[in-house]
C-alpha cells in the first residue's frame, strides 16, 4: 500500500494543539492540505468516506477553537468505517503538523451542513496557525502506556502506536504477536464508557493502524483471520502483517 512514509518523524513529536491564532492559513499551505486531502490512503477501499474543509461558521463545537479552518468526515455507522477514519484522517493530522500548523481530533462537535445521502457524521478536525509550539520536544512528554502493557512481547514496531492519540487518551489497542505479524484488538468498554468512547475508539483503532502503516519500511497489510485466538475483554480488529 503507498502510504506516506515521509510523515514517521512526525508521530514522534507530534501533539494536539487546541490554542489557536485567528489568522488563516496561507493560500499555498491551505492548497497543499487540499492536495494532500485527496491522496490520503484509505485501509477500507470500498467504505465511503466524505471530508471537507468548512470555516468555522459552518461548525458547532462544545468547545471555543479560534482557528477558522475545520476538516468535517462523514462515513458509514459501522465500527470498520470509523477505523477507515481513523486511518485516513490521521494521514492529515501528521501531514498539518509537518507543515508547522497545529491540528487536533475532535469529537465532541460537528458540522452544521448535512453530511451527503446515507452517510452520518464521524469526526471533525480543526487546523489552522498555532498560538502555541505544534510539536513535542521528545518522546518523554507523551502521557502513554508503557509498551508491555499494549503488546503480549516488546516489539520496537510498536513504538509509532504506543505515541498515537486517542480520545480521551484512551488507548484502547492491545497487540498480541503470530510470529512476525500482529493481532490487533480494541478494549471492550464498560456500558458507561462504551456510551461517550465507543465509536471514538473505532477512530483510535484506525489512528493507530495508520502509525503502524506509516512507518513500516515494507509492505503494511491487514486481514480478517478466522482462526485469531479471543483476548478477554477485547474485540478482535485484525491482522497486520507490516516488515
Ligand atoms: C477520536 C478522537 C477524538 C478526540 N476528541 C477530542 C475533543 O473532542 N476535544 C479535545 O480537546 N481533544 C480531543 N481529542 C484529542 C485527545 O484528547 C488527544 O489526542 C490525547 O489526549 C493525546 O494527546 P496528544 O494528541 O496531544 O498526543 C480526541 C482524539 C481522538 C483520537
């Protein structure tokens, strides 16, 4: 799968930024980020997938973003097209940030304008010029879980996923290894959080593929097996096979 691997530094510094200037982005980087939005790699090639980029009258939000720039997704209501979300929409995310522009992942909001026919809204991204530094300085300020508690075995493949966000910083994947590939699992929610972090989580699964696609030297690819062992408390995803 072409998938851009120029952005893996990017997953190493990158961070959410949530304060922003009010200015617009520049027409050129405004340009690119539509270029870029029309090549992002989709891991579900057959699930439809919307996205455009709104101004902010066109957005309601539960909380205040100053930039003027949002990129709206809409898709289908199933869990393997809101990982397909994740997966593409995180593509930008690190192509933003390359730019030195800030972005963040945003659930709670969403476009005013009614997504096409059949199609109901996932997830809204802000961008725009950054009243704050967009990247981490290194690996040590990122609040995550420590590898043995995502992986069954240390892997240093695991590293990009361990750093990937997540809403609510919920890390809800869980790796287990067949050799060299990775079955990959979603943590199972209590009814509560299942609620609120649901379908986000489905968003996180596709983020953290992304990672993992992103920065694999060779092939990256992801099958349904029927003989994948069952993880307690864990929804299967798939396996990956990613050298
Ligand atoms: C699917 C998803 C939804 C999110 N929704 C929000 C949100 O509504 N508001 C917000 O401030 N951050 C949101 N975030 C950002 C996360 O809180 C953030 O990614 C996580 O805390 C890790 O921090 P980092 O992105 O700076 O590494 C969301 C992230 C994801 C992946």
């Amino acid at each position: 799968m072409p998938i851009h691997s120029s952005l893996a530094p990017v997953i190493f510094k990158r961070k959410s930024t949530r304060n922003y200037q009010s200015t617009a982005v520049s027409p050129e980087q405004m340009e690119a980020i539509r270029t870029f939005l029309e090549q992002l790699v989709p891991l579900y090639p057959d699930i439809p997938f919307h996205a455009e980029i709104l101004d902010a009258a066109d957005v309601r939000c539960v909380q205040p973003w100053k930039t003027p720039h949002f990129v709206a997704v809409s898709t289908l209501d199933t869990p393997e097209a809101l990982i397909n979300v994740g997966f593409l929409l995180q593509q930008l995310d690190l192509f933003i940030q390359s730019l030195g522009l800030g972005s963040c992942w945003v659930g709670l909001g969403r476009s005013r304008k009614p997504a096409p026919e059949g199609l109901t809204h996932a997830i809204l991204m802000p961008f725009g010029v950054a009243a704050e530094p967009v990247w981490r300085e290194d690996a040590a300020q990122f609040n995550r879980k420590l590898l043995a508690e995502i992986a069954d075995k240390p892997d240093h493949r695991l590293e990009c996923v361990r750093l990937a966000p997540s809403a609510t910083n919920s890390q809800p994947w869980y790796f287990v290894h067949a050799g060299d590939d990775l079955h990959v699992y979603q943590v199972i929610q209590g009814p509560l959080k299942r609620m609120t972090l649901g379908k986000m989580n489905c968003i996180d699964m596709g983020i953290a593929l992304c990672h993992l696609a992103v920065t694999c030297e060779g092939t990256f690819a992801l099958r349904q097996l029927e003989d994948a062992p069952a993880l307690d408390g864990y929804s299967y995803i798939g396996t990956v096979a990613a050298q």
